[in-house]
C-alpha cells in the first residue's frame, strides 16, 4: 500500500510539470545566437543577434512575443558579449575591436529592456586581431552579483604575461584598478578557472603540464585581493598524483577555496578517484588535502559501457555547489566522441579539458547558436550517465548517486549532456533521450538526501516538432527553467515549471 502511495505520488508531480512554448518566430532562424537573460518583471527577455543587428525579445507568461526591443547603436562585428541581470534591469558589456584598438563599453538596462543613461566606456587597449594570443576582456560576476571584474591577459612573449583588471560594484562605479606581470618559468604552464569571490578578490588557477600534455605537475592558487595590485600564490599538496581538468570553488559562506579534480596513480592511467584541496580565501592556509577511492561498489553503478576499472574515464566535473555547513556537492558526466580517423577518444586525448566545453580563460562563446557548425573529425558526439557525490566538510563521502542515460548527436554536441533546476529541495535534471525512434525530453530529480526520482521519466505536454537543447536552458525561477528549441529552422523557447 506504502509502496503504491510512493508511485500515485510521483506519477502526480510527473504531472504538475507544465510547458508553455514560444511560438515560432520566423526571424528567429537556428543560425541566429542568443543568451536567455533571465525573468524581469514577470517577463522572459533573450537577446539575439543575427547578421550584426542585436535585440531583446520579451515573452509575456504565455511566452508570447510582448515586445520587441533593438539595442541602439550597437557596433559591427561584436568581439563579446555579456549580461548581468539583476531583478530590477540588467547590464550589457560588450566588446568590439577597430584599427588596431579593442573597446569595452557597458550599457544598463531597466526591467523592459530599455537603455537607462548613456554607454560607459570601460576601457580601451592596443591589439593585433591577427595575434593568436590576442584575448578579450573576460566579464567576472560575484556569486551575489554585488561585484563585477572586467579582466584581460595579455602573453608578452613566452615567459611573461601582463595583466589587467577593472573592478566595479553592481551600481557600475569602479572600485579598483590593477595592472602587472606574471613571469612563468616553465613552457608548459597555463591559467584556468578565473573566479571573483563576493569580497571582490580575485582568483584563478596557475597550472603546469608536461611537454606530453599528459599530466599536471602542479597546481597554485593564484589570489589578487580586490584593492591591491599584488598576487599572493597558494600551492597545493598534490601528493604526487595526476591530476586533469581540474577545477577551482568559492564557498563564500565559509571563506574556502576548493581544488578538486579526478585523479589517477599512473600516469596515463584509470582514474582512480576525486582528490580536494581546501584552503582558506583570507589567509591561504591549507584546511586539509585528501582523496575519495572510489569502491568497485561505485564503479559498478557508474560504469556504462565500460569495465569497472576504467569506468570513470570519460567522467568530467559540471558543477560543485556547496552547502551553508562547508560540504559541497559534485556533479559529474560521462562524454566522450568518435572520429572517423583515430576511433573513441579519452580523457587523456583531451588533456586538462572538458570534452565539450572549453575551460581555458577567453574563450569566447557566451551566445549560443544551435549549430555553429560541425567538426569534420568528429563522428559521433555521447553524453552518458551522471554521477552525483555528496561530500561533508572534511571531503568525506556521505552519499553518491547515478543518472542512467545514454545519449548521443551527429551533428554537435548541443542536444546531448543536461539543463538543471535547484529548487532547494531537489535538483531536476532535463535531457533528451531516444526512444523508438524519437527524441523526448526526459525527467530526473535527486534529493538533497541522494535519493533519486522520476529516473528517466519523459515530461509531458511535450509537443511534436519541438527539438530541446536542454544544455543551453536557463533557470529563471525557483522551479522554472527556459529551455532553448528547435521548431523545423527556427529557434523558440520553453518555459518549464515544477
């Protein structure tokens, strides 16, 4: 009777879900980008872009087009773009590049998507277009959106690196100015993992790998206090494990940095579990280091396709989120290809990088484009099972969990991996999923004790001809979340509510 009440129950919230759907706007062809601002003033604004003419489309609650909105005067050729929104407007950097000069500017917008004031110019800067090292300013938002940092790296030559950083609070006026060099000593070392903590500091960090881009030798944490122009470096006790794609946090409550990445014993070996660094964000002091061995038990559950002892092999970390006692949950998917020339590839192919997603400071791609075209060594892209770990404060294992999904894309990699939703009490994870020769948008929640519901679980009122790239989905609320789609050539979207 318990059991059946179980199933009545879950099969009613399956139900709740709702999906409203944009309807499809003929200017919004699937070659156009766009980026899903948010939820302001009960209406869902998108800005796109397309043939250099950029505008906000906002959706009333029934995602009908309400209005539409051209942003003035905005140039040519944008070199990025980026948004902040907060509940009562939103502001819009962006960068674009003339002669030999590379500008930032900054305009506000209210709840409508209307300019508020006249364009600040942030910045200006000398460059070669042409240069391979030449990188626009990287936008930085404080978990609490009351810091902003504009930043940009600059290689000199192949040992030294200037530095630049505009700090700004969220009403736009600028806090703090900085400008210096990094000299690195070593061929193979490289910066990752830029963070601006709700102090306004500033964080990121300095890795070397080997000349056989197999291995990470070292990690440090590299800090730049909000109102100093110094660095102060941190390094971490790897312990002389291999380290890849790792990964750096901020627990603002609890003034932490986490370090933390899969590691192996061998070199080029099976990954053979997580290791997490800890330190403290005011003193650099080190809390503790440890590792998590994961059991044969786990590697069981996670393995898919593969043995047990190289079942976490195509894992790559997607997102920490940490809790208000110091523990910090883990999220982490299976990805992998196939090329027509070299077969599957691993993690080891693909060093110090997220098989889909480009985790090297400035690369620039914050408007998404349906297919922004395809990579003709590719064959096949997969997005498989996802593990979720629950770790206490000191980094032990309290609880782990897999999603079991199979998922896979000739084209790219866009309608694979997932679109998540934190209500507080569960995260809803949204993903495609083929079944009898169609693709349907499908179900899965955990909950905050790792127990997981509705597993694979196909949502309903779902509409034919609606393609989903839940990848690209926004959460906008506290149990609603826009999901970009495709409607034959046109993009449209879904509001999705809990």
């Amino acid at each position: 009777m318990i059991n059946m009440l179980i199933l009545m129950l879950a099969f009613t919230a399956v139900r709740a879900q709702t999906i409203t759907y944009s309807s499809p706007d003929e200017e919004d062809i699937r070659t156009n980008n766009f980026e899903i601002i948010g939820k302001l003033n009960g209406k869902v604004i998108v800005y796109k872009n397309s043939h250099n003419y950029g505008f906000f489309n906002l959706y009333n609650a029934d995602m009908h087009i309400d209005s539409k909105r051209q942003v003035p005067n905005l140039p040519t050729d944008l070199a990025a773009v980026n948004f902040v929104a907060y509940p009562d407007g939103f502001l819009m950097f962006y960068q674009y590049q003339k002669r030999n000069t590379l500008y930032i500017k900054l305009l506000k917008f209210n709840q409508n998507a209307e300019p508020v004031g006249n364009v600040t110019d942030l910045d200006t800067c000398e460059c070669d277009w042409n240069a391979k090292d030449n990188k626009t300013y990287k936008i930085l938002v404080s978990e609490n959106k009351q810091q902003i940092m504009a930043f940009k790296i600059t290689k000199l030559d192949n040992k030294d690196y200037r530095y630049k950083s505009i700090l700004l609070n969220k009403d736009c006026v600028v806090q703090h100015k900085s400008t210096g060099n990094i000299n690195i000593t070593a061929k193979n070392e490289f910066f990752s993992e830029f963070l601006l903590d709700n102090d306004g500091n500033l964080s990121a960090l300095w890795e070397t790998g080997t000349v056989q881009n197999d291995n990470i030798s070292s990690v440090t944490i590299m800090e730049k206090r909000a109102n100093e122009d110094t660095l102060s470096l941190c390094p971490v006790d790897m312990s002389k494990m291999y380290l890849d794609d790792v990964k750096l946090k901020v627990d603002n409550v609890n003034h932490h940095y986490l370090v933390t990445s899969f590691y192996s014993k061998q070199k080029r070996g099976n990954v053979d579990g997580l290791f997490f660094y800890l330190c403290d964000t005011r003193t650099l002091k080190t809390i503790f280091s440890n590792t998590t061995v994961f059991s044969t038990e786990l590697r069981n559950d996670a393995r898919g396709e593969n043995g047990v002892k190289d079942a976490f092999n195509d894992y790559y970390l997607k997102n920490i989120v940490f809790n208000q006692t110091g523990g910090f949950l883990i999220l982490s998917e299976s990805e992998y290809t196939s090329s027509r020339s070299n077969g599957i590839y691993n993690r080891w192919d693909n060093m110090n990088n997220s098989m889909y997603l480009n985790n090297y400071p400035y690369s620039y791609n914050p408007l998404y484009a349906p297919y922004p075209g395809s990579n003709n060594m590719i064959s096949r892209y997969f997005s498989d099972n996802i593990v979720l770990f629950s770790f206490d404060d000191k980094g032990s294992i309290i609880w782990s969990n897999t999603i079991r999904k199979v998922q896979y894309d000739d084209i790219n990699e866009k309608s694979i991996s997932y679109g998540l939703v934190n209500t507080g009490e569960e995260l809803h994870f949204l993903y495609n999923l083929h079944e009898r020769g169609s693709v349907l948008l499908t179900h899965a929640s955990v909950t905050t004790d790792g127990k997981l519901l509705y597993n694979n679980s196909p949502m309903k009122s779902l509409d034919q001809g609606y393609d989903f790239l839940p990848r690209l989905a926004k959460q906008v609320g506290r149990k609603q979340i826009i999901v970009p789609c495709l409607y034959g050539n046109v993009t449209c979207f879904a509001k999705i509510e809990f």
